[in-house]
C-alpha cells in the first residue's frame, strides 16, 4: 500500500485556491490532463482515462469493447468481487475460471470455460502475481476475444518488460487506498486504440456531449453514467506516479531478499510467479490447509491466508451466485442464450490452492533488515513437513 504524505497536501493547496476541481473546470486540463500524460510516458500507451474508481475503470473498458447483453465474460475466481461485477453492470454475465499456483487465471481452463457466447476476458493481476499474458493473449486471438487487464492489484508492475493493463486492448487500474498508488479512491482506463478510448470517455461523462471534443475517433454520440474524477485526484495522482517506481523497486530488492531465506525451509515452498525478473508479490504454498492455517496463526504481521480473504474468494459473491440484480427485468442472467449455474464447488482447483496458500507482504515501507528478520523467524519456527513437498498444480 502506497503511503500518502506531505508532498499530497502540497500538490492541493494550488488546486484549492485555483477553486477549479472538476474535471472539465479548468481550461489548460489542470492537474488530471498532466497526470494522464504523465502516465502514458511512462506506461508506454497512446491514452489513458482518470476515473472515479477501478470498478468504474473496468464497466467504462467492457462498454467502450461493445459488451453487453447475451455476452459471457471470462473472469478468475479468486479476485475482488468487481471484476465479476462489471460484467454484469455492461448487462453481460460472468463466467468462473479457475486460478493456477500463480494466483492468477489458469490458461488451460479459460480454454474450457470459452462458448459461442464467450466475448471477452479479464484476467487479473492478483496481488502483484502477473498473468500468464502470452498464454491469454494467443488464446484470445485464436477465439477472437476481447482482452480487458484488470491491473487494479498490480499498478505498475511489468510482465516481459511490458506494465500491466498495456498488454490487453484495455486495461484497468485503481487507486484506491490499498494499491500501489493510493489517492484513496481512483482508478484509470488506458488503451492505444483511438475508438475505444473515445467509447470510454463518452461513457464515463454523461456530459460528454456537451464537452465540445474534436477527437471521438467519428464515434456516434452514446449516453453514459458519471465515473469522472476530479482535480483533487488529478493533484495526488501527479505525487503518487513519482513514487511508483522507486516502491516497485524496493518491493523487487525485498522478494529476492525473502525468498531467498524462505526457500530454505522444507515446511513450505515459495509460489511460482509468471515473471520472476520482475517478481513484486510472495506467496507460499503448504502441502496442507491445516499447515496454511497455523502457519498465519503464527506470523499475525503482513501474513494471512488467502483463502481467509473472504471478499476475494468466489464462495462468498452471493449477489453473483444468487443471480440477484437491482430490478428483476434488468437481470442480465435472462438475457443469455444459455442457462448459466454457478455452485459453490465449481472452481475447485481454486479452492485447494486458496486454502494451502499464505500471502507474505513485502514491507516495502518498513527496513528490508526488519523484512529479513521477519523471514528468518517464519523459517525457524514450528513444525517442518515431513518429506518432500509436492509440486503438484492442482
């Protein structure tokens, strides 16, 4: 989590006495039209889009794609509960695709999970573990599928030398208070291409037909919602960007120092990773729930068990599950040319893995000798795993 300070503060003051913090208040673009530059620099993208929220990010990205009602989205099962939501809010539905050890969608089973229906997918770059991008991206152009990155846990981080959400044909992030920039709440469509930039930003300002814009890419005029951001956010954006990569930085010099402890220790073994040169997140894997369990008992600080993140694990979107909407004629769910069933055991593989698997932050705000300390104390205490552990990937 990105730690917000004095330099914040400062960068409002001249947004205040400006009194210009709307979006479109300010006729040089203000604060947000730097930062959406900014950002493309550095990402490497043609256009990006300040919005309101990460959520917000990934409707405005299936909207701007042309998702919509009849339409199935590939989602992984393990995420937060946004990513299955979104489809829903584009009047599309959600489809459960299982992890893999990475945390991330498991490549062969989006391969089973792809109907008729099937038109986009979004994988999720879950707690800085990035997506097997080669993988998604081959299957998605031998079926013709939208690729929509939800890079809202993952905010900078590469994957093969490319940041995450600059992959797809868009991405999502956040910013909200638990991400690596963190303006409290937030969040960015980008993308290279003209037509779907213009879609999202007709969609994300209501207004946008009265904005005067020459450059909608000969886009038709669409109705949409509110999901803009303001200059506030713009002027904390503008702070946080400078901070991101020196914190991606110290979170990279701080996996190789605790995985290098933690590998030592036959009580559990270290997740494997997409990308390990640019590995920013650790997990580690038990042969056991049990084992799992006592092991984040044990190491109540930056560790828990991921399968005890309830609002992350699929088992617990009721709303989802339940195939509730706001109003029963608005229901996606009778817009489909199939039944759609979910059950509580359908992404099994994702629930072993959630259940023998610990996330292990990596205090990228704390001294890395503190970080160490804390590895070597995971290594020595309780019991070891009799045996080899096992390699499995189920």
């Amino acid at each position: 989590m990105a730690k917000v300070g004095l330099r914040e503060w400062m960068a409002l003051a001249p947004v205040f006495a400006s009194g210009k913090l709307a979006r479109y208040g300010d006729d040089t673009g203000g604060p947000l039209l730097r930062f959406e530059a900014d950002f493309c620099a550095k990402f490497g993208v043609q256009h990006a889009l300040t919005m309101s929220s990460g959520t917000g990010a990934l409707i405005s990205a299936l909207v701007a794609a042309g998702i919509g009602p009849g339409d199935e989205v590939l989602v992984p099962a393990y995420t937060w509960i946004a990513t299955a939501a979104a489809p829903l809010a584009a009047g599309a539905v959600p489809v459960l695709v299982d992890i893999d050890q990475t945390l991330t969608m498991d490549p062969a089973d989006i391969v089973r999970k792809i109907t008729p229906q099937t038109k986009a997918i979004i994988p999720v770059h879950m707690s800085n573990m990035v997506c097997d991008m080669d993988s998604i991206m081959q299957i998605a152009r031998e079926h013709g599928l939208i690729v929509i990155e939800d890079a809202c846990q993952a905010v900078g981080l590469s994957y093969k030398d490319k940041r995450t959400g600059t992959i797809g044909d868009l991405g999502a992030y956040s910013f909200n208070q638990f991400k690596n920039m963190n303006i409290g709440e937030g969040g960015a469509v980008v993308t290279n291409d003209p037509q779907l930039f213009a879609r999202a930003r007709m969609y994300h300002d209501i207004g946008s037909l009265f904005r005067g814009h020459l450059d909608n890419a000969n886009e038709p005029p669409m109705l949409g919602v509110n999901f803009k951001a303001s200059q506030i956010q713009g002027a904390m954006l503008n702070v946080q960007l400078k901070r991101l990569d020196p914190m991606i930085e110290r979170m990279r010099k701080r996996y190789d120092l605790m995985t290098g402890i933690l590998s030592k220790s036959n009580r559990m073994r270290i997740g494997p990773h997409n990308d390990v040169a640019n590995a920013a997140g650790l997990h580690v894997i038990f042969e056991t729930p049990d084992d799992a369990r006592q092991f984040a008992e044990e190491n109540k600080r930056g560790v828990y068990r991921l399968f005890d993140s309830s609002r992350h694990v699929y088992t617990n979107w009721q709303p989802v599950l339940q195939q509730r909407s706001g109003h029963p004629a608005m229901n996606p769910y009778n817009w489909t040319d199939r039944k759609i069933e979910y059950t509580p055991d359908m992404c099994s593989q994702t629930l072993d893995i959630l259940k023998r698997t610990c996330r292990i932050s990596l205090g990228e705000n704390y001294p890395a000798a503190l970080m160490a300390y804390l590895a070597r104390r995971m290594v020595r205490q309780g019991p070891t795993a009799s045996g080899k552990l096992s390699y499995a990937t189920t």
